[in-house]
C-alpha cells in the first residue's frame, strides 16, 4: 500500500520496534534438537524492509544493529557497529582452523577481547574436521577474545566442531573468565574446569570427555544455578582422590530447577546423588548406562527418594521411565541396556520408590515380565488408572497379544479387594495384533477360538467380581482391534463408561487446507 495510508503507520513507533524485534528474534531461537543451542549466526531477514518511511524506523531499531556476524563483509560490519548507538553488542564469530592464521583472523580476535567490556553476548564456533588437531590454536583464540574483564557480557557460547563425537580428549580449554555478570554459558567440546560465578543462572556443557567428578565441580563451584545441562561423550572414571575423600553432608542446590545429565554408569551417579541435594529440581532427565547381570542392585538414588515417594504419575517405555507430580515436577531416567528386557528389570528395581501413584502407564509391556509387574501393582493401593500397551515378549521374540494380559485381569478379580483397590479406569491396548488394521487374525495365525473365548470369560469375571464388591471398574478403554471392542454392550452391564479407539484405518483423510492448519 502507499506508505502514508498503509494501516500499520498509525501504530506507535515504539510498538512498531517492538514488532520487528519479535520478527528478527525468529530466527535466534533454537535450532535443531538440541532445546538449547542457538544458531551461530544472525540473519538480516528485517533488512529486506527498505522503504523510505522503514528506513527512517530502522535507523533507530539499536537492538537489530547490535547483532553483527564479523564473518560478514566489512563494510556490512561497519555499518551496524555505526548504527547501533549505545546499545550493548551481540557479537558472533564462527572462522574455520585453516583460517585462523589469516591476517583477518588475529585482527578480529583482538577486537573481540578490546570490546568485550561493551559485549552482552558473544557466540565463538571454530569450525574444522579435526579440531583435536587444533586443541592449542583454539584454547589460544579462546584466551585471546576472553582476555579482558567484562560486567556487561550475560551470555557467552562455544561451539568447537568434531568430526569424532567419541574421541577422549577436549579440543579447547576455557580461560579465567573476568565476567562477574555472566548469567549464561553454552560449550561443545570445550573444557570449563574450576569455573565458578556467583551470577551464573545456567549452563549447557557437551563434552567430550568427562565423569561425575566434572559434573559436581560443575554444580558446586556455581551454586546460583538454576539450569544445569551436562552431556557426555567418552565416559572417565572417576579419580581416585575422589573415592578415598569422605563423604560430607550434601550440597544443598537450592536454586537449580532443571537438571540433564549422563550418560553415567550407576556407580557414579550415586556417587553423585551422595553429594548434591537438588531440592526444588522441576525438571530432570538421567541418562542411566549399566548392564543389568552386574549393576542389579542399583535402586533409585536417596536424594530423589523425595520426588519418587510424592509423584502421582508414572510413564514406563522403552527404558525410559518418567514419573511425576502435577505443577511441580517431572523427571526422566532413561535406563540404556544390552537387551531390552533388561532395562525393563532395571526399571522395576526402582518402582519400590514410588509409593503414591494414581497413574501408571505401562506403554510397552514385556509379557517375560509379567510376574514381576503383578508384584509390582500389588503394592499399588492408591492407583486409580492403569494403562497397559503392548503384549510383546521381547526375550522370546513372540507376540502375546491379548493373551498377555490375562493374568493382570486374574488377579484383579482373584486377589481383590486388595489389589488396586481404588482401580477406575483400566485402559487396554493389544499392539501386537496393531499391524492387522481392520481384521481381526492374519492368513496364517493359528486357530485363537479358544483364547478368545479365555479372554472373554476373564474379563467378564473381572467386572463382576469387582462390582460385586463395591469397587468396580469405571471406566474401561480398549483399542479398537481386542476382541474384548467387538461387544461392548456386554461390558456396559458392569462398567459406566466403555471406550473404544478409533480404528486408523477408518479415520477420515485430512484436506490440504487441515494438513496445513
């Protein structure tokens, strides 16, 4: 539109900045994966707004000038740091080893440590295939451009590149840091030994090579940490000071809300957990490595006894193991075995910590296990919904089906009142039979008449029994392919409310126009 009618210029100015603000920040959010890395560069997307009456707003958008790429051609670099008055730099700088003996490179480095006292955040990427090669040229750039002391720097991110995500040694060492202001660090490949900043609020560390002991030196040198992300490459065992030190009263990390950490071997995460005490810990995520013929006796850490004991909620799945508290926590130990049956046994082991649940789902249920799940809900007694999907027999390759789930409706009929005696919602899902969408047996299955006919009488003296006592089923969800979904006015006699899911085969096709929604 003609600029002096377009609507948009009735707008403030000041609401205008705003708006182009929220549109260039677009693109210095997240990317990839990774919830914390930003990408190592900045685009220039708003610049494309030229216009005489955009110029003259441009002109005094400070903050979209202060974000300078010195990787950009001079003149362009010039150009913002002429424009962007007294607002505090953003500065990120990503030169390959090969280059960084160019005459530029020494030149930008030096600006970089001269500057950095009018900083607020800095990205530095060294980029090349074989960064273990460069370990001195790189910790050398790092001292160069982190020289001076800085009370403006608040964000600082190195990213070293790897093409060998598994080597054991670091390709870079982080300097003395004279940045009392530092609220965030992000590092890949780059050691932060003896790092400690009282104004710290969160660090994100990627390292190649690293045990326990790194990340505890982590969390006590830098108590106000409120996010604490520590992944580890090549796995080291702990020192031998370490071991023979005692053991004195545990941490107390009052500040620290969220917690990613491993891959650790049982041994050093309860090491670990000896140490620290996170006491308001909202989000956590474990990744826990053992094999279970040696580690068995592995039980849930004491200073997450706290958490377990309160969480309501409990998800099992392929290792992973999530439980939580509504609105005030959630965390993740995601257990990595040889055999997928036994990271199901590990999970076990700790479900003795969570007395309180009124949720459990099982969205993966290994029918070897069966016995040890039945021990396990008997002490559920405040469960109110179970959720059970799977049927499958890992250890033996063969599919269960809706016969796996038999000796849970058994006991729910044979051992009540008292096994889960406050049970309301009972959800059943058969995955095994998943892949025969809309038919009820595949060519070649066996003659299943009289299984059916098993699972059918089981499930009717289970809702029976069960009402009979006055503690019956509430609500019953099945999927759409158990013969237990063919008759469900059968089941309305005993349960209120009977679910069935839809079949996908059934589901409408979405239009363009939705798909694009």
């Amino acid at each position: 539109m003609p600029q002096q009618r377009a609507p948009i210029f009735r707008l403030p100015e000041e609401l205008l900045l705003r708006i182009i603000k929220e549109y260039a920040d677009q693109d210095l959010r997240p990317a990839g994966n990774h919830p914390v890395w930003y990408k190592s560069y900045y685009d220039r997307r708003w610049a494309i707004l030229r216009t005489v009456k955009w110029d003259i707003i441009l002109l005094n958008a400070t903050y979209l000038w202060s974000f300078i790429e010195l990787s950009w051609p001079k003149r362009m670099v010039d150009s913002h740091l002429s424009r962007r008055k007294s607002a505090l730099l953003h500065i990120s700088w990503n030169p390959r080893y090969d280059h960084l003996e160019d005459q530029s490179a020494p030149a930008w480095q030096n600006w970089i440590g001269e500057n950095l006292p009018i900083i607020e955040e800095l990205h530095l990427g060294v980029i090349g295939d074989k960064p273990s090669d460069h370990k001195q040229s790189s910790t050398n750039l790092l001292a160069a451009c982190l020289t001076s002391s800085s009370q403006s720097l608040k964000c600082l991110g190195i990213k070293i590149s790897t093409a060998d995500l598994f080597r054991k040694t670091l390709s870079g060492h982080l300097p003395t840091l004279l940045t009392p202001n530092l609220v965030r660090l992000e590092l890949s490949d780059c050691g932060c030994a003896n790092l400690s900043l009282a104004s710290l609020q969160s660090v994100d560390v990627v390292g190649s090579s690293a045990s326990a002991n790194e990340i505890f030196g982590l969390l006590s040198g830098n108590q106000a940490l409120r996010s604490c992300i520590f992944h580890i490459h090549h796995l080291k065992d702990l020192p031998n000071s370490s071991l023979t030190d005692p053991q004195s009263s545990p941490l107390p990390l009052v500040h620290l809300r969220h917690l990613d950490i491993g891959p650790l071997p049982p041994d050093q995460l309860t090491w670990l957990f000896q140490r620290i005490k996170p006491e308001a810990v909202s989000s956590c995520s474990i990744l826990l490595k053992m094999d279970i013929r040696t580690q068995s006796g592995f039980t849930l850490p004491s200073a997450l006894h706290s958490y377990a004991t309160r969480a309501t909620i409990l998800k099992v799945k392929d290792g992973d193991l999530i439980y939580s508290l509504p609105d005030q926590f959630e965390h993740l130990i995601s257990i990595r075995t040889y055999h997928s049956t036994d990271s199901g046994v590990a999970q076990l082991n700790l479900f003795p910590s969570f007395t309180s649940l009124t949720h459990l789902y099982i969205e993966q249920y290994d029918q070897a296990l069966g016995s040890r799940w039945l021990t396990a809900l008997r002490s559920c007694i405040h469960l109110e919904c179970l959720h059970i999907e799977g049927g499958i027999d890992f250890a033996g390759g063969l599919g269960g089906g809706q016969i796996s789930f038999i000796p849970f409706l058994r006991a729910l009929s044979e051992e009540a009142p008292s096994f889960c005696p406050k049970l309301l919602t009972l959800s059943l899902y058969d995955s095994h039979r998943r892949s025969w969408i809309g038919r009820q047996t595949s060519p070649w299955d066996k003659d299943d008449t009289k299984d059916k006919r098993m699972a059918l009488d089981t499930m009717e003296m289970m809702l029976k029994v069960r009402a009979g006592l006055g503690i019956g089923i509430q609500k019953l969800i099945l999927s759409f392919n158990t013969w237990w979904s063919e008759d469900v006015a059968k089941w309305e006699e005993y349960v209120g409310v009977v679910e069935v899911e839809t079949d996908p085969a059934e589901e409408p096709e979405e239009t363009e126009e939705q798909e694009q929604w």
